[in-house]
C-alpha cells in the first residue's frame, strides 16, 4: 500500500501553528534521485503577475471567491490586515513564464496572534517591508498557507504609535525533522536547519541537514539555479524560504523552486578546551 503524505488529524493537533499552515491537499509526489533535474515548482507564476482586482462594493469584504483567471486554490483577501514586519530577505531574481527576468523578495509578517510567510512582487514596496515595521495590507492572495502581494496589492505603513504584540516567538521557531517529515507533499516550507554535509552534482545540490546538534535526523535540502552549491560549510545555519516539500522512496526531501532563496547563518565555531584546563 502506498504510504499517504497527509499526517493524520490526531498528530496535527500536536505539532506548532506552523504545520496547520502547511497541511494542505496535493498531488503525490514524484521520486527524484540525487542527480536529476526537474523543472521547479511554479505555482506561484500567475499569482506574481496579476492578483485579482477588488469588485466593485467588496473593498471592505473580508475573503473572495478564487479568481478563475489565478492558481487553483488562491483565495483572494480584500480586507485590510495590520500586520509587523519581522524579517526580510535580499532581492531574488527570478524567470517569469513570460521568460523575462524580474525580482521579488520574501518576507515575515505577524498579527496579534498568527505568523505569516510573504512574497512581495513589486520592489517599490521593499521600503515599507523593513523590519518592526507596522503595516496595513489588503487586496492579496492568500496560496497554500502564504500571503502574496504584487503591484496590485495596497501596502500602507501605519502611524509611528501603530504597535502590535506579536505571539510568543517560540511559535515561529522552525519544526523539528521529525515533524516536517509528517508534513503533506508539495507543502511550502520556510525555516532554519544546520548544516551536516553539502554534495554537490553536476546539476543539483545536496545539503544534508539535521536539527540542531543532532546528527540521527536527517532530511536533504536540494539546491538548483541561485540555491546550487553556495558557500557554507558544516554547523552554518541555512535559513531555507519557500522550498517544496516531497518524497523519494518514503524519504521527505525540501527542493527548490523559482522563488526559493537560502541564506547563510554563520555560526562560531567552539573551541576545544583540553581536557587538564577544564575546571575542577
């Protein structure tokens, strides 16, 4: 029997906010061994080149039908959000499916209770995605768990006394392996692992990752285009944005896509005290 990539509802309900984000329906997965290419996912295309435009009387309407004209599964939101800005990456360049080069950046927002992963597509709103930032975003499409914005998006930075408490930051923190294991295929994934091994191939990278000080969970990042063999060595921290989660041969393994970015995490390395200066 093949084995299912939904985790079940009972060990959902005991994993973070951030896997019920990613616990949507997908296609199966399709096997890729080390070495071969695939075309990255591309399903945030159409959504970076046009989002729907408000009807007329919605503006103040909280969430729309999906636009038939925009990815399957896309919910449009009109609704004014306020949201702060925690983290935000460099400019990606990326191929659009017109084959002409434009540029996007992701970007980490919050409410007062829930945390949001973003792709802005118009480069006029970096000024306004900066960090402590408070901001109010509407007419937006919500996709798979992630807020995307373009030039038909309304980005509004609110007064200098606009203050949200955002949650308890242990609910941001990246899922354990053994969690994302349990995350359905196709599935967005933006965290942070540390690097155990990078092997690089002729059109691909392998990082091998694994929690934190602990070499027995391992998952694969796999790295093509801007993602293919960066400069890192072993213990850096990858921080990883929006690479798809899927399975070979029962092994789940994060690939990159269009949109996907990995930037490193220098950690300093701690040196060996010999054992007769150690303290008593």
């Amino acid at each position: 029997m093949k084995k299912s990539c939904k985790t079940s509802a009972a060990t959902e309900d005991t994993l973070p906010e951030t896997m019920s984000q990613l616990n949507i329906e997908s296609p199966s997965s399709t096997p890729l061994a080390d070495d071969q290419h695939q075309t990255a996912p591309s399903h945030s295309l159409d959504l970076a080149e046009s989002l729907p435009t408000p009807a007329p009387g919605l503006t103040n309407q909280k969430t729309q039908t999906p636009s038939q004209s925009t990815t399957r599964g896309a919910v449009a939101q009109n609704e004014a959000m306020t949201v702060t800005v925690l983290d935000v990456s460099e400019q990606i360049e990326y191929e659009s499916k017109e084959h002409e080069i434009k540029s996007m950046f992701h970007a980490k927002v919050a409410t007062a209770n829930k945390y949001f992963n973003v792709k802005v597509f118009s480069l006029k709103l970096k000024e306004k995605f900066k960090i402590r930032n408070v901001i109010n975003i509407a007419n937006y499409v919500q996709f798979k768990g992630i807020l995307v914005i373009n030039r038909n998006s309304s980005v509004t930075k609110v007064g200098y006394n606009g203050v949200i408490v955002v949650p308890n930051r242990t609910a941001e923190e990246t899922l354990m392996i053994s969690d994302i294991n349990k995350i359905v295929c196709r599935a967005p994934f933006y965290g942070t692992l540390t690097l155990n091994k990078k092997k690089v191939y002729s059109k691909n990278t392998i990082y091998e990752m694994m929690d934190e000080g602990d070499e027995d969970e391992i998952i694969e990042v796999v790295g093509r285009g801007r993602c293919f063999n960066i400069n890192c060595e072993k213990g850096d921290k990858l921080q990883l944005f929006d690479f798809e989660l899927t399975r070979t041969k029962n092994h789940a393994k994060l690939v990159s896509g269009i949109h996907s970015f990995i930037k490193v995490i220098k950690v300093e390395k701690k040196e060996n005290i010999p054992s007769s200066s150690k303290p008593e």
